[in-house]
C-alpha cells in the first residue's frame, strides 16, 4: 500500500510536470517568435518611413520594387533572430526550474515513501522482522523501477524540448526568408 501510494503520487508529479513545462514552453515560443516579428515590422516600416519620404523616396520605391530591398535591411532580420534566440533562453531558464521542482518533488516522494516502508517493518513484532524485511527488499526494486521512471522522464522532456526548439528557431528561419520575400 506504501509503494501503491508512492508510485500514484510520484506519477501524479510527472503528468503535473510534463503539462507545467510543455505549457510554459510554448508560452514562451510563442511570446519570442511575437518579440521577433515586432521588432523585425517595427524596424522596416521607421526604415521604410525614412527611405521613401522626401522628393527621392518615390524613385527609391520603384528601385527596391524591381530590384529588391538593400542589404542592410537583413540586419533586421538577424537582431530579430537574436531577440528570439535570447527570449528563449529565458523560457528555457524557466522550464529548467520548473524541471528541477518537479523532478526534485518526485524524488523526495521516493524517498518518502521508502522511509515510510523503513518504518513500518521497524514497527514489526520481532517475529515478522524477517517476513517485513525480505518484502521490504523486494519493494526497493520498485521504488528503483520508480526512481528511473523519474529519471526518464527528465531525459524524454529534455529531448522534447530541444526538438520543439529547434522546431522554433526552423520557422523562425523560414519567415526570415518569406519577409525577404515579400520584401
């Protein structure tokens, strides 16, 4: 019943856990993917402002309609991709907490749950010491079992995470290349 107990707390903990940083983690893409995208429109429509106002703007216009934007116009482009790239440091900062929380949530869990046991065979009447101590034994395997299901569930969110990473920075890349486009 102890181990029962533990492992549903322990599983509870995980699924809590997943869902805390798959949340948080999208969140963020999405809040640095807005941050790239603003700052990119706010940077080419004040350059856009000042190179097609005055008496040679019109011309300047048809210049970069038929022969594409200028250069410089690409470092936009990659201030945005670092605005992105250092807002999701800061996401990934988060998620690292809450990981370790959580992580470290269910560990204590273990832990507790094994002293739990620890304590109920100490409590034994001398004559079911060995009886509560061989299946104290044959517990410690599952509590292990569940200590590597923790520890797997730390690698599979790492690997997940720095998958939908680059997923992000991917599209990120791929609406660079569209706005040169559209530019």
């Amino acid at each position: 019943k102890i181990y029962e107990k533990t492992k549903n707390q322990v599983d509870k903990t995980l699924e809590e856990l997943d869902s805390k940083v798959q949340k948080e983690f999208d969140a963020g893409a999405e809040k640095a993917k807005k941050a790239f995208e603003d700052h990119v429109d706010k940077k080419m429509k004040e350059y856009k402002d000042e190179r097609y106002s005055g008496f040679w703007g019109p011309g300047k216009w048809l210049w970069d309609k038929l022969f594409g934007m200028p250069d410089e116009v690409n470092a936009f482009y990659e201030e945005g991709r670092d605005i992105f790239i250092e807002k999701m440091d800061g996401v990934i900062d988060k998620v690292v907490k809450i990981m370790s929380k959580g992580l470290t949530k269910a560990k204590k869990q273990i832990k507790d749950g094994k002293q739990k046991v620890q304590n109920y065979v100490e409590q034994l009447p001398e004559d079911l010491k060995q009886v509560g101590e061989e299946a104290a034994q044959d517990i410690e395997g599952k509590f292990e079992e569940l200590e590597e299901n923790v520890n797997s569930m730390n690698d599979e969110l790492i690997d997940t995470l720095s998958s939908k990473y680059q997923e992000n920075l991917d599209a990120v890349d791929s609406r660079i290349e569209e706005m040169k486009e559209a530019n």
